[in-house]
C-alpha cells in the first residue's frame, strides 16, 4: 500500500512527531513537497505533504494561520511537516491551534531531520508499493493467461479475476445477458446491470462506465477489438481499484478480447464450411455434405432437426442468442448467414436453440412499441432429416411468408398443416380479390332486386341443396332457382363449375372476416 502519515511517522530514522491531526495519519501521501510560499496551492495537486520552516509565514498570526491551514486542506494536502530550530525554535501555537480546530495533521521535524531524508523515504515507499503492484500485476496476467488458455471457457478466467481484485466479475454477451460469473453469488447483482451493460454497447468501443451500487463499486469495460464490443466485463469491488487490481483488470480485458476475437475467426470458419453443407443438403447430396461435415457438424445430421429462416435488419442478436444457447448446451448447430438481413439455421429438434428461439421471438413479440419499424420475422419447418432438407428449407420460407403477412414474429410449419386455411384469407390480394368478384353482385343488392349475395352463401354452404337452401332464406326453392340463374348471368360463371364454386366460397369467406359476419 503507499505510504501514509502514520507510517511515516513510524519510520525510526526521521524522528517525527505528531502534533495535530492524530485522527487523520491514516491518510496516503503522494508526494513530500517543500514550499515557503505563503500560498502554495497554485503549485500543488492534492495529496502533499507539505514541509515548511514558516521563512515566510505570520506563524503568531492566529487569524492568517486559521486561513493558511483552511486554504491547504481544501486543497486536498495531507498534512504540513514543520522544520523546528530554523525560524521557529518551537511550532507556534497559533499555527498548532489552528491545525487542531481544523482537525489537520501536523508533524514536528526535528533539526536533524532534513527536508530531503522525508522526501526520499517518501518516494523510496511510493516506488515499493509500485513494485509490489507490478509484481503483483504480472502474477496475475499470468493466472489469467493460464485460466484463458485452459479452454474452460470464461468461468475459470472470472474465478481468477475476482480473487485477485477481493470482490467478483462477470461476463455478458452483446445482448446483454450474463454468459459468466464469478463467484456464484454475485450472479444476482450481475443480472440487475443489463441495462447499463446495454448502454454501454451502444457507444463507441473501447468504452468503460463506472456504476455505483449500495453496496458496491462496479467497472463496466468492452471487450473486443472492432468497432462494435463483441461482449461486456463487470468488476464488482467494495472501494476503487487500486494499481494492482487494475493491472489485473486490463490484462482480463486484453484476453478476452483475444480469446473472443479467435472464437470469432474460427466461428467464420464454421459458417463458411456450413455453407457449403447446407448447399450439398439442398441439392440431395445428403452423403457428401455427412462426409464434408464431419465430427463438426456430424452428429446434428444423425438425428431430427428444425431449419429455421430469419430476415432482419440485423440478425445479430438472434444469432448471439442462438449461439449462446447451443454453446451451454454443447449441441451442434449450423448457422448461415445470408447477407446482414437473413440467416439460415440447422438446429436439433427440441434442443436448446430452438427454444432460446422461440423464447427471443416471444419477448420480442410482447414489446410494445417495437424498438424498429422492420421487425424480426422468423419461419421455422417441421422436424427433418438429411434426405428432406429441401423440403424444409421450402417449409420455412413459407412460415415466414405467412409471419411476414400477420405481422407475427414467428411462425412454425406446423401450424400452417394443423390449422385452418382461412387465417390466410387476412391478405390484401386476397380481400382486393374478392371484393372485385362479388362487387356485382353487392351492387345489384344494393338497388334493391334481391339479396344474391345471401342467397349465394345459403346455396354454397348447404352443397347446392335446394330445399335445404330455401328453408334457411325463408323463400321458395323456385324463387332461390331464379336467384341462382341471376347470380350466373350477373358474374358470368357457371355455378355446376367446381373452380368457380370455390372461389366464389372463399370470396364469400374473406369478406366475411373482414366484416366480422
């Protein structure tokens, strides 16, 4: 630690005696400055002590001393050193009583105590304490090079971290989310910063904050050597990081940021030799892309899996999340980028990643207002195999398309086969399209010549059964024949046509939706 007043006082060869201020000689000493100045302030920084034989002091004036000790202590100087036998046989009182009323240390420096002896002792523990925090510093690179290097992931680097700065660290990806902490315990605080963590992201790299908590004092740092932070480390103390303790922190930083810019390089790797699987599954080599796949993504094509299409503005944090997921779980996952607005993703049916899918796509769904006016639309296909990627590749394009219409984040396959088909009535094409064919008929309504739309939809919903149709209206089979006649004349269609009874069904159906019939 550096050298404060007490141990300076303790300091055998200097013979110092305390004769005010006992209840601050905890106080660390920067420097030992000497200065007969009457106003010395201008020329100092904080932190001094400051050594004096009063040569151009009114040392009897009580009044200029109350003055001269105020004015050094808010300027942050730790304490005066006075030089007796030179000027002043003894301190005189006025300049004692005035450091004892201000409570500010003062210390007597006997005749045979040069000003030079305090200043040495003062720099000779400044450079000892540097020493040990250098000392200490490169000791702790060293158990963070080899915590990194252990390819634990970045659970044994935070351990190490924290320990040596007496408080705990964590870890947080691009989104915000904590992917590591140390030690356990602190993974409840670490989650209330997302937040600041999130702010911080957003400003240019390298970025640092310092947040203050009830009980803590926590250094938030970028980690990442671009333009955009690749995550966030969090060191949490109980008072500001000394020189060792930073060291420490710097050299955490510089390794993650190493091990997370390789991680990047290997991850393009992936994605280039995913790339190239999925090519081969989509055009039927299901062998060659098992062959090219190997022990990397082998094992995802041995069992069912999900191919999910995104389009964004950005995919990045869907990926981010996407990747986290699987690294937890340890699963394998292909992702393929598509240009910065879509991606493609092989995932194990049921696996972690397409849960944290499903679960980003329905937090996304729940924010209100959305944070972009293009928001993520995902489309996700049946469970799959090898032999059937096209298949499902086709299967999400088309979920996504449906997602894209609804304004829905996501959309799985499954519910397009399990569902009904009249929630894709709910399209401009399709509403434009069936006002067009029936507006003759709502146009002949509307003077009054009788009601063939109604008649219409009667007819169409009881198969073209006569009697039955005619119950429903209330008319006569041979009025809803005659009807039927001016429905055909009016659209020009023949109604024992299948393709035109259907598609005046499904007319009849859009606008029904629309007008909530």
């Amino acid at each position: 630690m550096p050298p404060t007043l007490a141990s300076l006082v303790q300091h055998s060869a200097l013979k110092l005696t305390v004769r005010a201020g006992e209840d601050r000689l905890g106080t660390p000493v920067r420097w030992a400055h000497v200065s007969e100045l009457a106003d010395p302030v201008p020329y100092l920084e904080g932190g001094e002590l400051l050594l004096i034989t009063a040569m151009k002091l009114d040392a009897g004036d009580p009044d200029a001393m109350r003055r001269y000790v105020r004015r050094l202590a808010g300027a942050g100087v730790v304490g005066i050193g006075f030089a007796v036998g030179v000027m002043y046989d003894d301190i005189p009182d006025a300049l004692v009583r005035a450091a004892e009323e201000e409570g500010f240390p003062l210390l007597e420096v006997p005749r045979r105590t040069p000003f030079l002896a305090i200043s040495k002792a003062v720099s000779a523990a400044i450079a000892a304490d540097q020493y040990r925090a250098v000392t200490a510093g490169f000791e702790a690179q060293r158990e963070l090079t080899r915590a990194a290097l252990s390819g634990d992931g970045p659970g044994d680097l935070l351990t190490k971290l924290a320990a040596h700065v007496d408080g705990w660290a964590a870890l947080y990806d691009t989104s915000g989310a904590v992917v590591a902490v140390a030690p356990d315990w602190a993974a409840r605080r670490a989650a209330r910063l997302t937040d600041d963590v999130v702010r911080l992201r957003d400003r240019p790299t390298p970025a640092s904050a310092v947040v203050g908590g009830s009980d803590d004092r926590v250094e938030l740092q970028t980690v990442g050597s671009g333009r955009r932070a690749r995550g966030t480390l969090a060191v949490g103390t109980a008072a500001p990081l000394g020189t060792a303790e930073r060291y420490a922190v710097h050299s955490a930083v510089a390794l993650l940021t190493l091990v997370t810019e390789r991680s990047r390089s290997l991850q393009d790797a992936e994605q280039r030799l995913g790339a190239a699987v999925l090519r081969m599954l989509l055009s039927g080599q299901p062998d060659h892309a098992r062959a090219v796949a190997g022990d990397l993504y082998g094992g995802l094509l041995d069992a069912p899996f999900r191919l999910l299409i995104a389009e964004s503005p950005s995919t990045a944090a869907l990926a981010e999340a996407l990747e986290t997921a699987a690294a937890r779980s340890g699963e394998a996952m292909l992702m393929v980028p598509e240009g910065d607005e879509r991606l493609v993703v092989l995932a194990a049916d049921g696996g972690d990643a397409v849960a944290a899918c499903g679960a980003y796509t329905e937090r996304l769904g729940k924010e209100e207002p959305p944070e972009q006016p293009e928001e993520l639309v995902v489309g996700l296909s049946a469970p799959a195999g090898p032999i059937a990627v096209a298949a499902a590749y086709k299967q999400a394009e088309q979920a996504l398309s449906v997602a894209r219409r609804r304004g829905r984040v996501l959309v799985e396959h499954e519910e397009l086969a399990a569902g009904s088909v009249l929630p894709l009535l709910a399209d401009d094409a399709v509403r434009a399209f069936a006002d067009g064919m029936l507006r003759s008929l709502h146009e002949h309504d509307a003077k009054g010549r009788g009601d063939l739309v109604a008649s219409l939809r009667a007819w169409l919903s009881r198969h073209g059964q006569w009697d039955a149709a005619a119950a429903d209206l209330g008319v006569h089979r041979h009025t809803l024949r005659y009807r039927m006649r001016r429905v055909e004349e009016i659209l020009g269609r023949s109604l024992d046509d299948p393709d035109a009874r259907m598609e005046l069904w499904l007319a009849l159906k859009a606008t029904a939706a629309v007008s909530g019939e």
